[in-house]
C-alpha cells in the first residue's frame, strides 16, 4: 500500500502535549493519506485512495480506535457481508490510522429518499432491517465493546467529570449508571422522569419488584440473558446505497458495542435525526424489534438522557420533559 501514507515519519505515542501539538502542525491530519477527501476536519480525516496495486480503500485518521477495527473483524468473521472488511490499523505520525475496504454506491441522503419510489423505499427498509437482525446474531455476555472495553460515551457533555462508560454485567447496572448520569445535569426533574420511564420498562418486562416513586427504592432483579451487537450511530450518512433502493453496505462502527436488544431502536430516536429519516429507522426497528415501539418507556428514557447531554436531541427535551405533571410522567 505504497501509494496511501504519506513520506512521514511514525512517532511515539510517549510526548508530551504540546510535543504533539507542534508536530500536529507540522504534518497536519490531511497529509496522512494521498487521496480523495470525503470528510475532514481538524480531528478526523477520511480519503478514498488506490494502493499500488490500484485497489481502491477508506484511510481514515484521527479519532479512530482499535476497537472500531475490532468490532468490524468479529462482524466479518461472523460472516456478515454489508460491514467493511479491515485491511489493517497503523500508527502514522501521531495519528491513528484504519484501512478498509471501500463500498461502492453513495450515502443515503434526503434527496435520495426522496427520489426514490415508494417500492424502492421499502424493498431498503426490508434490507436494512434484514442488515440489522443479522448483526443482532453476533452478542456477548455483558454490555461492553470488544475484549471488555469502556462503552462509547454519548453522555459526556451531561457533566465534565463523567467517567468512562462500562462495561457493565446486568441491563440494570447500565441503567443505573445513566440515572446516576441524569442527577448530574441541570434538570431537577429528569432523574425523577427517568426513574418513572425505568420502572414502567421493568414492570412491562415482569422485572421490576414494585412501583417507583421519587421516595422510594428502586429494587432490580437480576437475569441471564446475551447482549446483542449494536451499531448506535445510525445517521443517513453512515448506510450505502444504489438508485435502484438496494443496501450496499453499512459503515463507521466506532461508537458501536454490544447492548440490549432494545438500544439500537433507543438510539436511532433518540438521536438528533432528521424526522424523514427517524420514522424510516421506526419502521425498520418494528421489524427488527417488534416487541418494542417508539413510544416504549425505555426508548423514552434514552431520549430523556439524550436531551439533556446531546443538544442535537433537543426535540425530545420538549417532548418528553413536557409530560412532566405535577411530578408524574406520562409512560404510555
């Protein structure tokens, strides 16, 4: 792969900040790789280059992890076909660097849905929500990424000090840990809302021992169960497609890990998606995860704590906030 990495020197990992801060720029992040850019900012670079021996692949630098690396070669290994294979992750200046394989066809954009038929729209939400079942095949033991590393955390921006995310044994540890997450932020309210939707979730499942109010303990039963392989970070721009509607692959798996079965539905509304694309994604989860709708308690609790750390998810604030009265919540 000659022709993808730039004549620049792998440094060690072992500087300083500002050591890193000058070579950064010295060698800024885009002159990693030769190719086209796809997307680039000051944290993260992504080009479409042609190694030596004119194959062409995805390099990208920056923010990537191992772990992102990690998870797409279990799916691979597991045998699904829409993930990207790796090629191989390097270490480039001060940079960490991914190589995979590049999948033809485009990003799935408004524009494109809307050109599409409606055949067209639905033969891609039968893929997709063929894709996802079968990601849901691959599972663990615990809520965790790969080899029991901390799970991504979409909640940071609730409190500067939020610790590092998992990995947890039980969906109740989990949950408890995004109420602990909700009594930091600046809502009274939202840790008593959250408490509500998580009893009304438990009660729905036969787990939950007692009815919850703001006084009283919350006792969780604990059970066996898997965790099921979870993209988490389902925006338009991360599916490829083909005019025709067809589902040519899935990318950008560096905030996934493995969740309960119901966090991908959780995810996909209660992230700031365009509303064209959050009820595509609600049909596609009725298909997925029939068990479950959008207006579920648990799904509702993500969307409450991501409305309080995520400023992209601000509708859900007015949705779901507002059905605070006098110190109940609407769970139905």
């Amino acid at each position: 792969m000659a022709r993808i990495f730039a004549p620049l020197p792998c440094l060690s990992e072992h500087l300083s900040r500002s050591e890193i801060s000058k070579i950064k720029d010295k060698h800024p992040i885009d002159t990693v790789s030769i190719g086209e850019t796809l997307h680039g900012d000051s944290v993260i670079d992504v080009k479409l280059c042609r190694t030596s021996k004119g194959r062409h692949v995805i390099v990208k630098a920056g923010t990537t992890s191992r772990h992102e690396a990690n998870f797409m070669s279990i799916l691979k290994h597991a045998g699904l076909t829409f993930t990207p294979d790796v090629y191989g992750y390097y270490r480039v200046i001060v940079y960490n660097v991914l190589v995979m394989e590049y999948i033809p066809g485009m990003d799935l954009t408004e524009r494109v849905w809307k050109i599409w038929s409606k055949a067209k729209r639905q033969k891609f939400k039968l893929q997709l929500a063929d894709a996802l079942i079968q990601l849901r095949k691959v599972s663990s033991k615990q809520i965790e990424t790969p080899y029991g590393i901390p799970l991504w955390n979409f909640y940071g921006s609730a409190n500067e000090h939020t610790p590092s995310f998992g990995p947890y044994k039980t969906e109740e540890e989990y949950n408890t840990a995004k109420l602990d997450i909700l009594s930091m932020s600046e809502e009274p309210e939202s840790r008593i809302i959250g408490e509500q939707l998580l009893a009304a979730h438990y009660e729905n499942k036969s787990k939950f021992s007692s009815e919850t109010t703001a006084d009283e303990d919350t006792t969780f039963v604990p059970r066996e169960t898997t965790f099921v392989a979870t993209h988490t970070d389902l925006f338009e721009h991360n599916i490829r497609v083909d005019w025709k509607g067809n589902l040519k692959g899935i990318i950008d798996f560096g905030k996934s890990g493995f969740y309960p079965d119901w966090a991908e539905y959780a995810f996909s509304q209660g992230m700031g998606f365009d509303d064209w694309w959050k009820d595509a994604l609600n049909d596609v989860m009725r298909i997925v995860c029939p068990q479950y709708t959008r207006d579920d308690p648990i799904i509702k609790f993500e969307g409450v704590l991501l409305a309080i750390t995520d400023p992209f998810s601000a509708y859900w604030k007015k949705k779901n906030l507002g059905t605070v009265n006098h110190g109940k919540c609407n769970t139905m």
